[in-house]
C-alpha cells in the first residue's frame, strides 16, 4: 500500500510539473541519450557475407541522413547470431534486456528469426527484419512493433513457377535446404508452378547448412526432370551452382531458383551460373538512376558490389530514419513511431515499396538471367506482389 501511494504521490506530481513546464528539461535530456540501435546478423558461417551486406546497407542509409536518428546520435550494439536457432532467444535477449536497445534490426535465418520474434514480442522492443522470410513473423506472430523490409519466404517463388511452365518445362524437381526459409519458398515453388500446369516429380532436402550435394545431383540425373528448381543461399548457393555444372547438369537440365541462389554469389560461382534464370525483388542491373547511384556509392565506401542483401540493410536504415524523424528522436511515442512506419513509402534501389497491413513490403519481382557475373533483368514476373498476411492480428 505504501508503495503504491507513494507511485500515485509521484506520478501526481509529474502531471503537476509537466503542466507547469518544469519537466522540459528532463524529457530533453532523455531525448539527448543516444538511441541504442542493435544489430542481430549473422558475421561467422554460410551467411557470413549476408550478415556484412546488410550492416554496410544499415549504416550507409543513415550516414546519407547525417548519421543521426531523429536528431540523435546512435550508440550501436551487435551479436554474431551464426545463423544458429538453438541461440536465438538468448541472443536477442542480450540486445533486449542486457544492451536495452530502442530497436533491433535483425536477422538473416528464419529459424533464428523465430527466438528475436519471441524475445521481441514479450518486450514490445521495435524489431526491423532486413531478411530472413519466415512467414510466422508477418502472419499468425505479427505485431505492432515488428516490420519486414526484405520478403516472406514464398513471395519470391510464387512468381517463378508460371515462367518455367511458359518456357515448356512442365516436370520440375525442387531441392533445398529442410528449414522454414526452404519449406516456405517450396509452398510458394508448388502453388505457382501446379496453378499453370507443372508436376512436381520430386522434393530432395539436406539439412541446413550442409553443402554435400553430390547424392542429390545423382538422382537428379537419373529423374531426368525438364528443368530443377532451388532455395539456397550465401556460401552454400556458391558451391550448390558449381557442384550442379560439374555434375555435367548444367545445360542439360536448366536451373531455377528463388533470386538468393545468384546473389553475392557470382564471384565465388564463376561462369556455371551462366544462364540460370531466377525470380527476386532486386537486380543489380535495374536501370534506374536511383539504383545506379546506390550502386556507385555503396561500392566506393565498402569497396565491393551491393547484392540483394545490401539493398535490404540499406532499406531498414532508410525506414528506421523515417520512423525516428516522424517522432523527432521520440522512439518511446510508439504510437506515432508505428504510424509513421506504416504509412513509410520506401524509395529504395529494387523500386519504390511500401508496408502491407502485415508489415511485409509489397513489391515487384523481377526475372532475372546470369550473364557474365551479373543478374540481368528479362522481365517483371510479378507487379506489387504482396504476402497474403494469413492470420495477422494486430494488437
Ligand atoms: C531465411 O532463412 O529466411 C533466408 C536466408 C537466406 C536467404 C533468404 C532467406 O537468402
């Protein structure tokens, strides 16, 4: 009872002094503190380059806005999650309740995107995921204070099989990786390639993140598919390409994939990406100047080429400028801070994108064909795709 007289006693008090005026300078100090921004990515593993992409994306849209969030100075905290789900809850836990951060911006893998969505729904802590797809996330486990600036698993491949069946491959063997990112890409992979008329003769899987492909490959040889389509990704993607040309398959049996299997790849793959034909929210060779600047100034300040990853980093860093700006540094006026992130209208190097009423952007998807180490566009597979945001209930 005492205590809770003397919470009454307080918080009377600070109406009293805020009507008067006398709080100003306490709320100004508070909005003086630098904001604790923390960075939940991947720096070791087959998603190390991932994890570095997105990190250079994040800073590098701040550092255009003056390297201030809503007029405060950043004070920045990060964790090397390994892409590992085992850890997932105790890591962002670390940011949340050990590092207090304002947001978390993280992560790649959508197994360990699950713990920061559990860790972040218990704490209300404004959460941007700058990749991993997990549908959960902006479906049945949406909430107010998470926001998506890459894609669900299935956006990318529901837009892929229709092109295979128009390019007269009507059996098709899908293989990837058994985890949420690589089951999630298949629904999309199956609802767009039977809805036009393709069978599936086979689902091959490996657990993440192995890269002994060969077994796999055999069979595929002997299922003699009309073409083969993927989810992989970051290192693994790189050997996945290379295995699949010495296993003679190449210009046999053409290969498709959700866009992550050419993306920061094409060095590392060499000429056996030659021709594989994929469908994605980005292409390096979009020919737009607001692409081409990013482009140029990303590979000036980081000395490397920007991939898909790097554009989605560069987008959360861009919506989290937005939302801080709207709130002028007030990241606690949660509110306004949602509001503005909702309304946010993201002018970013893949296109202009905006929120869906789930929090996932909702975007073109592009056709794309490797030549020469680059991802050329072919085509526009897919206009303002947006995820169906199956069982979101917000609030
Ligand atoms: C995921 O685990 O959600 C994931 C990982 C890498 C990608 C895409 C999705 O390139």
């Amino acid at each position: 009872m005492t205590t809770r007289r003397l919470v009454l006693t307080r918080s009377a008090a600070i109406v009293g002094a805020a009507s008067t005026g006398l709080l100003i300078p306490q709320i100004a100090r508070a909005q003086g503190n630098k904001v604790r921004v923390g960075l939940m990515l991947p720096f070791t593993g087959t998603f190390a380059q991932l994890g570095v992409a997105i990190e250079n994306g994040v800073r590098m849209a701040i550092n255009e806005k003056g390297g201030k969030l809503g007029g405060r100075e950043i004070e920045w905290f990060k964790v090397d999650d390994e892409s590992e789900p085992s850890k997932g809850v105790e890591n962002a836990s670390r940011l949340v309740q050990r590092d207090k951060v304002d947001v978390l911006i993280g992560t790649v893998h959508s197994g360990v995107q699950m713990g920061i969505q559990k860790v972040v729904r218990d704490s209300g802590t404004l959460c941007i995921i700058p990749n991993a797809g997990v549908h959960a996330a902006t479906r049945a486990l949406c909430a107010p204070n998470v926001f998506r600036t890459s894609f669900t698993n299935s956006q990318p491949t529901l837009a892929l099989g229709k092109t295979m069946v128009d390019k007269g491959h009507k059996k098709a063997v899908w293989i990837t990786w058994k985890y949420a990112a690589g089951d999630e890409a298949f629904e999309g992979f199956r609802d767009s390639y039977t809805k036009a008329g393709g069978t599936i003769v086979k689902e091959l899987g490996l657990p993440f993140p192995n890269v002994e492909f060969q077994a796999l490959l055999t069979e595929i040889a002997s299922l003699k598919p009309d073409a083969v389509a993927c989810f992989f990704a970051g290192g693994g993607a790189a050997k996945f390409i290379r295995d699949y040309a010495a296993a003679g398959l190449k210009g046999k049996i053409p290969l498709y994939g959700s866009g992550f299997l050419t993306e920061g790849v094409l060095d590392a793959a060499g000429p056996a990406a030659d021709g594989i034909i994929t469908t994605m929210h980005y292409s390096d060779a979009l020919d737009t100047p607001r692409n081409k600047q990013f482009r140029t100034a990303y590979a000036t300040q980081f000395k490397m080429q920007p991939d898909v990853y790097a554009v989605q980093g560069y987008d959360s860093g861009q919506l989290l400028v937005q939302g801080a700006t709207a709130v002028k540094g007030d990241l606690n006026n949660k509110q306004a801070l949602y509001k503005a992130l909702e309304a946010a209208v993201i002018d970013s190097p893949r296109g202009k994108w905006t929120m869906s009423k789930s929090h996932n952007p909702v975007q073109d998807m592009y056709l794309r064909v490797v030549e020469n180490k680059e991802n050329k566009v072919i085509g526009v597979a897919a206009k303002a795709l947006a995820d169906s945001g199956a069982g979101c209930k917000m609030g």
